[in-house]
C-alpha cells in the first residue's frame, strides 16, 4: 500500500455509511436492519454467564450498545476494505471484506434466529447494503488512485459487478414475497372491539390534589409511553389472518384459535402494572394501562389439562418461552390480551396477543403468543436458564418523581409524590422522610385504580430551612410487608432498597 491508502480507507468507511443508510431506510419501511439482524443473533449465542452480568450491569443500555458496537464493525470492514483499494493485488480482498458484515448479518440472523428474522426480508436488507457499498466505493474517486489505470478501470469494473451481484440478490428477494408481507402486517393492524365484554374495568376518578402536580406519573400510561424490554431486537411482524394460537401439551383435547374466533369469546378488562424485573429502584420500567382479553382459565379448561399438570409453558412465536404454575395461569386474572387502552396490541406489546398475569415480574408475561403448553415438569424458561427467578413475584417498592434538583421555597409547604407498587398485595401506607430516614411521616394516598395496579402518594413538606435534604420514600404491602432499606440490584428476583433524592432548597 503506497500514500494513497489512507484516502482509501477513507472512502470505504464512506461508502459504508451510504450503504448503511440506505439500508436503514429500507428498514423503516419494517424491513430488519442488517446490524439489528447480526446484533440478534450475537444475543441468541452469548451464554447466560456473561449475557446477565452485562444486563445488570448496562440495563437498558445492553441493547443499544451492542448495535452501536455491530454497526462500528460495519464501519471498520468498510475503511479496510477501500484501504485495499490502495494495493495492486487488493481487488479480491475488497470484495470480501466489504461484503463480509452484509452476509454474515443474512446467515447468522437465519441460523440463530430464524423464528425473529424473516428469511427474504433479511436478504433484501443485506443484499441492497452490500450493492449500496460496492456502487459508492466504485464511483469515489479513490478507485482510480493506484498507478495503473487498466489496474483501476478493470477494479472498477469488479466493484460493479459486485453491486449487479447484490442487486439481484435484492430482486430475487422481493420475489420471495415475504418482505412485502412483513411490511403489509403493519399496515393490516387496525382499532378492534371485544365481541363481548363480560367485566369492563372501573376506573375511579383522579384526585384533582394529585392531578394538578407537575411531573407527577399519570394514573395510565399512554401506549406510546409504556415501557418495553425485549431479548429480541427485531419485533416478530404477524399478518393476523395467518396467526394461530395453539393450546397443547399435556391436555386432553388440544386445539387452534384463530384471532376472529379469539375475539369471538367473552372478555374481560382489567387495570393492570406492569413492571419489568430489571427495574432499578426508582426506575421506570414499569407501567400501567387497561388491557382486554380473555381469560387463560377458559381456554385450558376447553382443553382439559392432564391431572398430572404442573406448568404452563407459554411461548412465543419467535422463539422466546417462559412459564407459570397450572393454578397461576388458571387465576381469574390472568389474561391472554388483545387490547391495550382500548387499542389493538401496538406490535411492540405483543400484537396480536400477549400473556397477563397478575403479580408477577413482566419477563413472564410472554408476548406474541403462539402456543400455550401444559408441561408436566417444573419447565425453565429462557431468563431461568440465566439464573433469574422462577417465581418472581413482585416486591414492594415506592418511588419519587417530585421534587427533583433545587426547589424554590417562598415559604408554605413543598410537594413530594410519586408512585409506590406492590404486585396484587396492594399498598396499603407510604411514608416519606425528608432527614435521611431517621424519622418518617405517612403520606397522602390516592384511591387504586384496580386490584393489581401502583399506587400513587403524595405528602406536603415544610423545609426546616435551605439547604440540602436527602428526602426518602418507603412503601408496605396489603399484608403488612414493609420495603426493606437493604440495596439489592435486580439480579436474580427484582431490586429491593428505599428510593431517594437530594434536593436542595433555596429561598425566593
């Protein structure tokens, strides 16, 4: 390689970032973004001991990072593969190492993650990002920079093959069809209606005294705001005409449920939190909304499990399973859900239906079902494999969303609020301290909304003075459970600890 490698190098990462955002346009279209794709499949293989000490120890920077570190991969192949470009016999090496990251995403996301990643609209992503690449690297004026121009015009020539390559891999693609379809399921999902409704959930009005408090989280989460957390970086894409439910396993009589004949059954609607395991006190990976679904109890009895019935394995259709106890899936609260505050599932919870199940971390709460499975053994499911709990049930916690920072104090109280949960136990006080926790007074609660949802307080604080306040927050259970002072991160059975602030007064 002579001077003029750096300026190829230069123009390989370039070429590399056209291609990538030509591929990432095709993926807004719901087409799976080869990083993304390459990133799931990174996922579907990293073993339990170090996929959970990265969890607990990044939360829900795990994810990001990991296509922030694939698309920096993308990047370097890029700049090695022009600096080639600088060497007389570099030709057959920019080929390869340029198309490299493009086919590796295409053939690791169907061998790790066939089930998350759709065959043809994985290649049509790979394949247009690779012919992308090849056709800005051979127009860049440093394809022509080594000293022979019959050695350049014929590189060129080799690089623009390579993009006619790619870009009859995309045709063929698109030929498959299926691209085209994972584009056309979203475009499918409209508003749905129960059939019939047999409890509609009853929503008491807000306190205006909470209400009016600035910051303060709303008593239901907006579906755009709802928290989500996925093992899988790509959302399954479900056309609802072809989508099945399957109930099986250990039963009697299984069978299959369309989603008409789903929706065909009677309902139930229910005001429910949701929080994810991972939750850090004081976090906000937990939310509330009103869900409609049917009952897992009726489809299960319909199918008659075996009298040796342990668990219920409940699986999604890419792949993912968790599972609960026989008697837990066959609680009255427990849902197979279509709806979410009056909306079909938004494909990030679920669509077309997801597993609710009272008081009990959200990892077990499966999304995009397709099989509900009578096991006759303690089944593990994929956060158990890891080490997670088995059981997790909520623990109670409180947290605070007001105030934060520095507070102007013109004398007359400060407001201090948020929200405090404890799965289907109920909160039944909330005491805040504003000295550190050496002495505690209750605070203000709102009426719950349902029998599985947070609750919030509120308390009015007369500052002793300026200056710095630790203020401090602990919640008890409807059985009398207090939230226990000892920090404990989320690994293995959710965060326990008091959630505290600092606030700094000052007069004005």
């Amino acid at each position: 390689m002579g001077r003029s490698a750096p300026t190829a190098a230069l123009a390989g990462g370039v070429a590399m970032v056209f291609a990538l955002l030509v591929a990432y346009l095709a993926s807004v279209a719901g087409i799976p973004f080869a990083p993304v794709a390459l990133g799931q499949a990174i996922i579907e293989v990293l073993p339990g001991w170090l996929s959970v000490p990265l969890i607990e120890l990044l939360q829900f920077w795990a994810q990001r990072l990991l296509v922030i570190g694939v698309v920096a991969g993308f990047l370097a192949a890029g700049t090695i593969a022009g600096a080639f470009l600088a060497s007389r016999r570099g030709t057959t090496a920019v080929v390869a190492i340029g198309a490299a990251p493009w086919v590796g995403a295409f053939a690791l996301g169907q061998i790790f993650a066939p089930l998350t990643i759709d065959l043809s609209a994985s290649l049509f992503d790979a394949a247009l990002g690779a012919a992308a690449f090849f056709g800005a690297l051979a127009w860049l004026p440093s394809a022509e920079r080594v000293s022979d121009p019959a050695l350049a015009r014929g590189r060129r020539r080799v690089l623009l093959g390579a993009m006619a390559g790619a870009a009859v891999l995309t045709a063929i693609s698109l030929g498959l069809g299926s691209a085209g379809r994972a584009v056309g399921a979203k475009a499918e999902q409209v508003v749905a209606t129960a059939r019939r409704l047999r409890a509609k959930a009853v929503v008491p009005p807000a306190d205006p005294a909470f209400d009016a408090l600035e910051r303060l989280t709303p008593r239901i989460t907006e579906n755009p705001d709802h928290y989500t957390v996925d093992t899988a970086l790509i959302d399954p894409r479900i056309v609802r005409a072809t989508w099945r439910l399957e109930i099986g396993g250990a039963v009697e009589q299984p069978f299959v449920i369309t989603y008409e004949e789903l929706l065909d059954m009677e309902a139930v609607e229910r005001t429910h939190t949701l929080e994810c395991i991972s939750n850090e006190i004081g976090g906000d990976l937990i939310s509330t909304a009103i869900w409609t679904g049917v009952p897992m109890r009726d489809l299960l009895e319909r199918a008659r499990p075996r009298a040796d019935a342990f668990d219920v394995v409940l699986r999604s259709v890419d792949g993912y399973s968790d599972s609960v106890r026989i008697a837990k899936a066959m609680e009255p609260g427990t849902l197979v859900a279509y709806l979410m505050n009056g909306y079909e599932l938004p494909e990030e919870h679920g669509f077309p239906a997801r597993a609710l199940i009272p008081n009990i971390y959200g990892m077990k709460n499966v999304k995009w079902l397709g099989r509900i499975e009578v096991a006759t053994h303690d089944y593990q499911g994929y956060w158990m494999e890891r080490g997670w709990s088995d059981i997790a049930v909520y623990n109670v916690h409180s947290r605070i969303d007001l105030p934060r920072g520095e507070v102007r104090w013109a004398g007359g109280t400060v407001p201090i609020a948020g929200i405090a949960f404890a799965g289907s136990r109920g909160v039944s006080r909330v005491e805040v301290s504003t000295d550190s926790g050496r002495t505690w007074t209750d605070a203000q609660l709102e009426t719950a909304i349902g029998g599985h949802t947070w609750r919030r307080w509120r308390h009015e604080w007369t500052p002793s003075g300026a200056g710095k306040h630790r203020v401090v927050a602990r919640a008890t259970d409807g059985d009398g459970l207090t939230e226990t002072p000892t920090q404990r991160p989320p690994f293995p059975s959710g965060a326990t600890g008091h959630d505290s602030v600092e606030v700094t007064v000052t007069r004005g």
